[in-house]
C-alpha cells in the first residue's frame, strides 16, 4: 500500500493538468471573441471574392452572363447565393468587421434593370466548421487522452521516485532504532545524484558518528571496569588480611587508604573527562593563558626537585594572551601535559614549556627528553586508558592525555603530538586567541 506522499503527488498532478487545460481553455475562449475563426477568414473572402465577380459580370453582361458565371461555381457555394430583381436599392453594401448573417448588394444591371444579391453567410460558415465533437470539461478528445494517460503515467513515476528513497529512509531509521548501527543507504542511492544521495549520505555519516560513539562508550565502560577490579581487588585482600592477623591493622589500613585514594584520583578524572566532553563548557570565562601555564609549571617545578628534571618557560608576556572558555578545564589540560612529560623524564633532563601567539592562535608546546613514543602508537596516547610502556607508567591511568585532548577540543582548538628529532615526546595544544579590540576569536 502506497504511503500518502505518493497519492498527495500523484492527485497534485493530475489536479494541476485538469487546472490548467481549464485555464487555457478560458484564456483562448476570450482571445478566441477578438479574431476571426479560421471558417469566418475563409467565408469573408469567398464572399468579397465572388459578390464583386458577380456585381462586375451583372453591371457588364446582364442576367444571362451572370447565370453562365454562377454555373461554373461550386455546388456547396452556388446554393447560398441569390439574386432578386429589385427597383430601388433596400439594402446598402457594407463591409464590417463581423460579417451579418447575410451579405445583401443592390446591382444595376447591363439591362438597366436592378438587381438585389444575397449571399447566405451563416450557411457558408457552417459549411466549412468542423464537426463539433464530445468533450469532457472542454477538453478534446486526443488531448484528453495522451494529456490523461501521459500524465498519469509521468506522477506515478514521480512519485514513485520521490517516496521510494522516503521509505528507504523511514526503513533506516527504524533500523538504527532498534540499534542496528550497520544499516547504510548511499550505496543504494548513489547513482541519483540529487538532494536525496545527499541527504543518504549524511544518513551515513551520522550512523557512522553514532556507531563510533557507542563503540567509544562501550570501550570506555569497560575499561574503567577492568580499571577498577583492580584496587577493589586489593581493598578487598586488604580487608580479608586485617581480620585474619589482627597484629598487621594499620597495615592494611594504610593500604585501604592507598587504594581508596587511587580510587577517588580515577573517578575524578573519569568525571573531568566527563565534563570536557560536552561541547558547551560550563562556566565560561575570560582569563590569562600565561598566567594559568605559569601557575602550573611552577607547580610542576615544585615536584621535579625529586627527580631532578628541570622545567623551562618561555613566552612573550608583551602579547595578549587572552582565552575565553573554562579555565579550570583548561588548567587541567596544561597541568596532565606537563605532569605526562614529567612521568617520562629522568634525572638531569629538562622539560621545556612554550607559550607562543601564531596569527589567531595561542600555541603552548610541552617538550621533553624522555624516551619518546613509538610513531604507531602516536594517534592512540589521546585515548582513554592508553599507557605507554615505561617504568613509570603505572603511577596513571591514561586519562591524562585523553583529558587535555576533550578540553581543547572544547575550547575550539586542536591538538597534535610527535617525536622530536633528538628524542622525546612534543604535545603541542592550539587555542583560538580572543581579541580584545574586535570582541571576537
């Protein structure tokens, strides 16, 4: 059963062809009144044609070559005219636009007796005007049926063009509904080459993002499921050594506090990763990006006194450095940068910070000396629960990177990371700069 798009098509068109046969017919109706019929063209000049042969033949031969004359003439013609012998003129000739019924002309003749010609125009019109024939809404009859059956056939084609792809889509949607995230449209519809692909393709493109967003849930969902057995497992051998040696409390007790602490750390983590992801940044605000990079690497310095790392600033405080958006999201994300090169960095090596402004953009590249990342592995260090193998790597849970990466992108800008040339790891972060003469990023 065909869906109403079809029919509304399919009625639309045939209500449009009855409208406008309508229409033309009017229209040539009243332009029809203002000229000649081709059958009134056709007895005007017959009749100016042969009342002028028959009034020159009366004026010169009389009655006798008058007759000799309309003998030659057409049966079909010849029956329409008359003459009557008439004293005095009762009729003058005249030519009007519109012929009369009757075309009358009084004649002297050659034997200076008068003579009144009539000539029968309404019969020699019907004699040349076609046969009138049936017609349904003043529509003839070919034209109703190649117009009909023509038009008919061409809407149910359109129609059927139009809501087939419809039903397709209605088809797809209904398939994503119940979670089929395989279902995809535009090989079927790439050959059309209209709005339709178009919209079958961003049908595509959607289910695609969708599919990997589920997929990322998914994967996320069951990596801080395994990330978490693993601290739970240790509070719950913790707690079972407690009660079993009663002498070896505090221990435990230390360790339960260990791990509850781990604990807290990777679920306020999973909740900044949480909170970057969303696209309108809570709290939005202006701030000084200098300021906030010089705030944490003076926090970072602080803690590489232990290590023995060195951690270098560099920028032109002489430039604006003004941002707009979240800036303790933003804090974070520096901070997870600096603290990710710190983790990979040894005693005596040196981590530099550099705070740039490229055109509209405010660039902060984090650089160290640490022991770099294998080049397979550099589009995965943003994800979450990705760690890189290194002796320091258990001290995270890989959320770090994944954080900074969800809060630049939130902020409208975008983030890179690569091997420099004489080793170590170069995050580079990108944020649009916002201008404070124009008002605008």
């Amino acid at each position: 059963m065909r869906g109403r798009l079809f029919w509304k098509i399919l009625l639309g068109f045939w209500l449009t062809f009855l409208i406008m046969t309508q229409a033309l017919w009017v229209t040539f109706t009243f332009y029809g009144n203002r000229h000649e019929s081709p059958e009134t063209s056709i007895a005007r000049r017959i009749i100016n044609l042969q009342m002028t042969s028959a009034a020159s033949m009366l004026r010169s031969g009389g009655m006798p070559a008058l007759e000799a004359m309309v003998a030659d003439w057409p049966l079909a013609e010849r029956r329409f005219f008359t003459v009557i012998p008439a004293a005095h003129p009762s009729v003058e000739s005249a030519e009007t636009e519109r012929l009369p019924p009757k075309v009358v002309e009084w004649v002297m003749g050659a034997d200076n007796q008068g003579y009144l010609l009539s000539y029968d125009l309404a019969g020699l019109r019907e004699e040349y005007r076609s046969p009138k024939r049936w017609r349904i809404l003043n529509i003839p009859e070919p034209m109703l049926w190649v117009g009909g059956v023509g038009g008919l056939l061409f809407s149910a084609v359109l129609a059927w063009n139009l809501t087939r792809p419809m039903r397709q889509l209605r088809a797809g949607f209904g398939l994503v509904a119940q979670g089929d995230l395989a279902v995809r449209l535009f090989p079927a519809m790439r050959r059309r080459h209209d709005e339709l692909a178009d919209v079958a393709r961003d049908f595509d493109s959607m289910v695609e993002r969708l599919e990997l967003l589920v997929s990322a849930r998914e994967q996320l969902l069951h990596d801080v499921s395994h990330e978490l057995r693993s601290p739970l497992a240790r509070l719950q051998l913790a707690i079972g050594l407690g009660r079993q040696n009663p002498a070896n409390v505090e221990n435990s007790l230390q360790r339960i506090e260990h791990e509850a602490g781990r604990l807290d750390k990777m679920i306020g983590e999973l909740l900044a990763l949480s909170r970057a992801e969303n696209n309108s940044l809570p709290d939005e605000e202006y701030f000084e990006l200098y300021g906030l990079v010089e705030a944490v690497v003076n926090d970072a310095r602080y803690e590489a006194q232990i290590p023995g790392v060195e951690i270098v600033l560099r920028a032109d405080v002489e430039v604006e450095h003004t941002v707009k958006g979240n800036a303790e999201l933003m804090r974070r994300a520096v901070d997870n940068i600096v603290r990710n090169a710190l983790r990979f960095s040894s005693h005596g090596q040196q981590i530099r910070v550099e705070l740039t402004c490229i055109d509209q953009w405010l660039q902060i590249e984090v650089s160290d000396q640490g022991p770099g990342v294998e080049e397979a592995k550099l589009s995965s260090i943003f994800d979450p629960f990705v760690r890189v193998k290194s002796a320091l790597s258990g001290k995270g849970y890989g959320l770090g990177l994944a954080i900074a990466r969800k809060v630049v992108l939130a902020h409208g800008g975008q983030v890179e990371a690569h091997n420099a040339e004489r080793g170590g790891l170069v995050i580079r972060l990108r944020v649009p700069r916002w201008d404070l003469s124009s008002g605008a990023a």
